[in-house]
C-alpha cells in the first residue's frame, strides 16, 4: 500500500469517520476510571490535602497542551516539506482542542495555585511560558480566520506554529533554569515517581483519556474541515448530498 494512500482527503475521510466512535468511546472509559480513581480510590495527600486532587485535571490538561502543539508543529513541518493538505488540515483540526487545554491547565493551576500560593496567579518563569502558548494557540486560530486563501493560511500558520515551538521546552524546562515557585515534576522518565502509585495511576489515565478525546474531536473536526475544503469534488459533493 502506498504511503500517501490515506494522505488523500477522499480516502482519509470515511477513516476518520469509522474511527471517530472508537476514540470517543475510549475517552469516556478512561475518564470514568481516572476519576473514579482519583476522587474515590486515591488517598488524601498529608500536606496539600483534599486540594491536591485539581493535579489529576491539571497535569493531564497541561501535559496535553505542550504535546498538541508539537504535534501541530510536526504537520505544519510535513505539509510545508511535502505540501499536503491533509497535514495542514490536522494541525488546524488540533489548535482549538490544544487551546482548550491550555486554558484548563492555567485555570486549574489558578485554582490550586490560590491555597497554596495566597495568589492567583504569579508572574512564574512556568506560567508566563504556558499564557504565551495559549496566545500562540488563539494567534494561529485567528491567523487562520484572517487570510482568505486557504494555501497562504495554511503556509502562514504553518511558519507561526514552527517558530512557537520553541516556547514547549522553556515551558518544560522552566523550573530547573529559573527559581520558580512552580513545583518540580512529579512523573519523570529519569528517575521514580514522587507520588503514591495510584495517584500515578489516577494521573495518567486521566491523560489516556486526554489523549482519546484529542483524537477524536481532530478527527470529527478534520472531516468538516475537508469538506469545505473540498467542496467543489464529486466525492465531496456527494458527501454533502448524503448528509443534507
């Protein structure tokens, strides 16, 4: 099968559509879990609380965040290399899903932030860095809305989210390069978890689930992105034609 099989937007969108129930079936699953076992199975933490529990929206939240945005700047890369239209047509799918993210985790972290801190919000190396990324998010949606031709929209936004990737590691890297009063990172792939096991395990199939509905709303999203892309195809014509 040729690797530009699926690259097609006729060919791509039944997929997208058989797969769209199955990811949003897993992402209730996993959600139903990982609340279950954050809110009922994991203990109470003996410093922070009944309050620490925000960490299992907030993490997962702000974990998604930075890793749709690489994502987006992965098709950006692709579509500007190969030039396919399906590639730009993802990362625009991802950007309002990401942005979603991005505000929860800075709500969330607000949330936390206010018993913990005394404050709000603070100006932290980490949360400074994670507000520009929801600008860079609203940035491209609205670059996107701004230019009428879709090839130089896509062109546009590709550039922007190439040159905003660069904020995802200062995000990530903040609180070991500055003095921050955000915590350290609790999960790391160096070294053991700094947490009980099942709040680990509450944590991260909160980020499966996360992960299950990005997919399945980019997809969703991607479908109607194609069409109005395609419109002027039989293929799309008759989609259109099925579903008035």
């Amino acid at each position: 099968m040729s690797l530009y099989h699926y690259a097609s937007p006729a060919t791509f969108y039944p997929l997208a559509g058989r797969l769209v129930p199955w990811f949003a079936a897993l992402a209730v699953v996993f959600a139903a879990v990982g609340l279950y076992l954050s809110f009922f199975v994991a203990p109470t933490d003996f410093q922070q609380g009944e309050g620490y529990r925000i960490i299992f929206i907030h993490v997962p939240a702000a974990w998604m965040s930075m890793f749709i945005y690489i994502v987006m700047a992965f098709w950006s890369a692709i579509g500007l290399a190969w030039n396919t239209r399906l590639s730009f047509v993802m990362a625009r799918a991802l950007a309002p899903t990401g942005a979603m993210f991005t505000f929860l985790a800075l709500w969330t972290g607000a949330l936390w932030g206010k018993p913990m801190w005394g404050a709000w919000w603070v100006w932290d190396a980490r949360l400074t860095s994670e507000l520009i990324l929801l600008f860079l998010y609203v940035g491209y949606m609205a670059l996107q809305a701004a230019i009428d031709d879709p090839r130089r929209a896509d062109r546009a936004g590709a550039l922007l989210n190439l040159v905003g990737v660069i904020n995802v590691p200062i995000i990530y890297f903040s609180v070991k390069w500055w003095n921050t009063l955000h915590q350290g990172a609790s999960v790391s792939l160096t070294r053991a978890p700094s947490m009980a096991q099942v709040m680990l395990w509450g944590m991260l199939v909160m980020a499966l689930a996360a992960w299950m509905y990005t997919i399945a709303v980019a997809l969703a999203r991607a479908r109607t992105l194609i069409l109005e892309r395609e419109r002027q195809t039989e293929w799309a014509r008759a989609v259109l034609k099925e579903q008035a």
